[in-house]
C-alpha cells in the first residue's frame, strides 16, 4: 500500500496551469499506472482536496472526508489539550455540553482547524467562541465559500498571540513555500540574521511553524496562504523581489557548500526543494519578459541544477535544465554562462550514460574554448581549464585512461597558473590523474599522487581559502545563526 498525499499541491488548475514551481503531474500518474501494474496486491490511496485526473477519476473508488462528528471534534480537542496540558480558567470552561458544542461549531469541525484551537481554548472557551465567530464571519465575507475559512480563523487566532510588531513582521512570510532557512527570513523580514530565532520561537510557540535541522523553519502550510489574503498587488510585488534575491544568495551559498559540508547543503537543498522550484518557475518568467537577465537567470539554474544531479529529483532537474538552456539560448555572445550551459549538458548526458554525445560535446567545448582563446572574457582562461579537464573526465568513463592523463595533467597546468581562483580544481584534477594511473596498473605513481592531492587538500583547508558566499550568507554562515533552544 502507497500513500500519495497532498495530490493538489501538483495538480493543475481549472485553467490547466501548474502550481508555483510544479512540473507537469503526467510522468507521477504513469508511475502509479506501473506501479499498479507491476503487482496484484499493490494499492494506491492518494488524499487530494481537488478531484484527480484520469485514470484515477473514479467515482466509486473515492470517500469524500467532510468535518468531523460532533462527538469526534470535542474529543480531538480535549486530546490535543491534555497531550500539552493547558486548561481553561474556572471563570470560562465550559460548564454546560452547549457551550462545547458550539465551540467545535465555529470551526465547522475542520480537524486542522481544532488542533489549533484547541490552544486558544486555554484561555477561555465562550472567549474564543466568540473571536472566532466574528472571524469566520469576515472571512466569509472576504473569501465566500472557501474551504479553509475555518483554518484561516484559527491561524488568525494564533496569530493575534504575537507581539503587534512581530505580527506585522511575520506578514512577510506570505512569499514562502512550505518554509525557509532563518536566515532568508531575516532577508524577506527586514530584521537582523540573530533576532530571526526569537521571532522563530514566537511562531513555534502559537504552533504555526517546526523547526528543523540547518536552522529550517517548516511553517504550517496555511500560514503563507492565509498570509497571502492581506496583501495588495504593490506588497506583494516587494515580497517576491526580497524573496527571490534572498533564494540567489542561498543557492550561491549552497553550491560553495558542496565542497566544505555536503550533507549540509544537499539535507538544505532538500528542505528548500519547494522554494527552489518556485524561484525556478519565477525565473522563467523573468527571463521570458528581460532577455537582459538570461546570463543571471542561466547561472543561477545552472546551480540548482548542480545541487539536484545526485538527489533522486528527476522532475526538478529536468525543469532546471529547461530553465538554464532556455535562458542561454538568449544569450548572443559565446561567454561564461554559454561555455557553462555546454558544460553542465555535457555533465547531464554523462549522468545519462550518452557516452558519445558526451565525448563529441566534450571535444567540440575545448576546440572553442582554444579557438576563443584565455583572455577573450574575464573567465575564458578558467573556463579552457575546465575544458581540458570535462574531455578527460569523458575519456576515463570509457577507459581511454591515457589520453585522459594527457589532458588532465594540462587541465592541472592551467589551473595552477591561475593561482587561488584554481586552486581546487587543481586539486581536483590532481585526483583524476591518480584514478587514471591506477586505471593504467601504475600503483606506485597513483599512490604519491593521492597522497599529493591529500596534502594538498589540508593544505587549502588550513590556509582558510574557503569561500563563503556574498551578503548575509558570508556575515553570519547561515547554517549557524542562533535558534533558541525551544
């Protein structure tokens, strides 16, 4: 048995449209179709707020789960309120069966909705009857017939526990997709990296976020939304910029971290998948209506795409790369983000097992980088390095170990006449040599060579020639900013 939840975060409007960030859902439905197939016994149970496609379309084959029995709702609360201990006062606990029926009634029974009012009952059950009362009311008013009135009138009721100007600051999260990182948040905010935890622990305290590892902050999903209502077009057009160019400095960030703290930067990556694939969507359209902004948009595409080729996401990556060669297709002039277009698909057909059509690009992309020649752009001697070792690197997957050594020793030659700008992808084709020499029988060579790179390596790392990113990233190394212990 499968369990696919949450089927509308993917699903296609009534218009067709994808959501935010959100490839097409046809490849996940021909997976269920298989995985259906492949077995008897095997079952699918999707729980989805919209009615799913064809072939899943079955009437008989759905149970519509409306709001809870009135029994089933006054006892979800007491549950939640016994598992944290709060209690009403005397003065207002609901001395009559009444009372706590009509409380659960406000809510319409929504189960979401309860666990959050089940907090705001420590402070009085016919209080809070009324308040949210007097929200639903509005709410309906503003947003007739929604579904999540009701959990919108419980998040508002968690939200009237923040200090005003924490509350006025935490209308900012309305941009966020499922979360972010602290610091990000800062950026969108408008307060300083180290007063983002006290803030944080405000929300996690009126239950409406989760902290995680990294200093991720997971809000609750109807939080952005509900957030979402109060904002003009001209605040929200303010929020999506903030955003967007906190997300750039984030992936600038992780990228470098993939070569001092890897699990770090892919568990982020992971965490921030959400965030990710909106700026991604945000950024085709950027570059759709400012042909100026396709080198930016290319690179930073280019390095989502680097920080999803080992995760298993293969929808994500495939709409990064989309993103990336559509935006270097705009770019007239053979540069940086043209010779690293051409790199990473080089990088993508390797992964794929296209050895020829790797080998063929590989020797096309260092005949131009020759041809263009080291002083042509202010990167073109870094960039016929890197030629010099992507041919190699396709040669020695197809065991041709001594043309591969040729052209990594150059590729290392290059590198190290760059001087600090090379130094890592000097020792890194330091390392492809050594796997070369090993491939060739030559043990002794490949063990000094190892053994060079190795010192090398710690040699670098002493010298504290790690980089962090630009901005906030490089002040504070976002992944250490202070969450207060909870």
């Amino acid at each position: 048995m499968i369990l696919i939840d949450n089927m509308e975060s993917v699903l296609p409007d009534h218009e067709g449209s994808n959501p935010a960030g959100v490839v097409d859902v046809t490849d996940l439905l021909a997976l269920c179709q298989k995985l259906l197939a492949a077995s008897d016994g095997c079952r699918l149970i999707f729980t989805s707020r919209e009615g799913l496609p064809e072939p899943f379309a079955k009437t008989k084959n759905t149970v519509e789960l409306g709001r809870l029995s009135n029994h089933e709702a006054i006892q979800l609360v007491e549950r939640v309120m016994a598992e944290n201990g709060w209690e009403p006062p005397a003065s207002d606990n609901a001395t009559t069966a009444e009372e706590v029926a009509e409380l659960v009634e406000t809510v319409n029974r929504h189960p979401r909705a309860l666990v959050l009012l089940a907090r705001e009952v420590a402070t009085g059950v016919r209080a809070t009857t009324q308040n949210v009362a007097q929200l639903m009311a509005k709410l309906e008013n503003q947003n007739r017939g929604d579904r999540e009135n009701s959990l919108y009138a419980s998040v508002e009721l968690s939200l009237r526990r923040l200090p005003p100007d924490v509350r006025d600051q935490v209308n900012r999260l309305a941009v966020f997709h499922g979360g972010g990182h602290l610091v990000n948040m800062a950026t969108v905010l408008g307060v300083e990296p180290d007063n983002m935890g006290a803030v944080a622990k405000m929300l996690i305290g009126v239950g409406l976020a989760e902290p995680q590892e990294y200093n991720y902050l997971r809000l609750d999903p109807a939080l952005p939304a509900y957030l979402k209502l109060g904002q003009t077009p001209e605040q929200w057009a303010d929020l999506e910029t903030a955003w967007t160019a906190g997300m750039i400095e984030l992936v600038d960030f992780l990228l470098q971290q993939l070569l001092k703290d890897s699990k770090m930067a892919l568990r982020l990556t992971l965490l921030e998948l959400p965030n990710l694939l909106a700026l991604l969507d945000r950024l085709g359209q950027r570059v759709e209506a400012d042909r100026s902004t396709a080198e930016a948009v290319s690179d930073t595409a280019g390095s989502i795409e680097q920080l999803l080729a080992s995760l298993g996401r293969p929808q994500a990556l495939a709409l990064a790369v989309v993103v990336r060669e559509r935006a270097a297709a705009m770019i007239p002039a053979w540069g940086a983000a043209r010779f690293e277009n051409e790199r990473l698909l080089i990088d993508r057909l390797l992964q794929q097992g296209q050895i020829q059509p790797a080998s063929e690009k590989a020797q096309a992309l260092l005949e131009k980088a020759k041809a263009v020649g080291p002083t042509a752009y202010s990167r073109a001697d870094y960039d016929l390095a890197m030629a010099h070792a992507m041919l190699g690197r396709v040669l020695g997957a197809v065991g041709q170990a001594v043309p591969a050594l040729d052209l990594f020793v150059d590729a290392q030659r290059l590198f190290e006449a760059l001087g600090e700008r090379g130094e890592r992808m000097a020792s890194a084709v330091l390392a492809e040599q050594a796997d070369c020499l090993r491939a060739l029988g030559r043990l002794d060579e490949a063990a000094e060579t190892y053994e060079k790179n190795v010192k090398r390596a710690e040699n670098w790392k002493i010298s504290g020639r790690w980089r962090l990113a630009r901005g906030n990233w490089r002040r504070c190394e976002r992944c250490r900013v202070s969450m207060p212990r909870l």
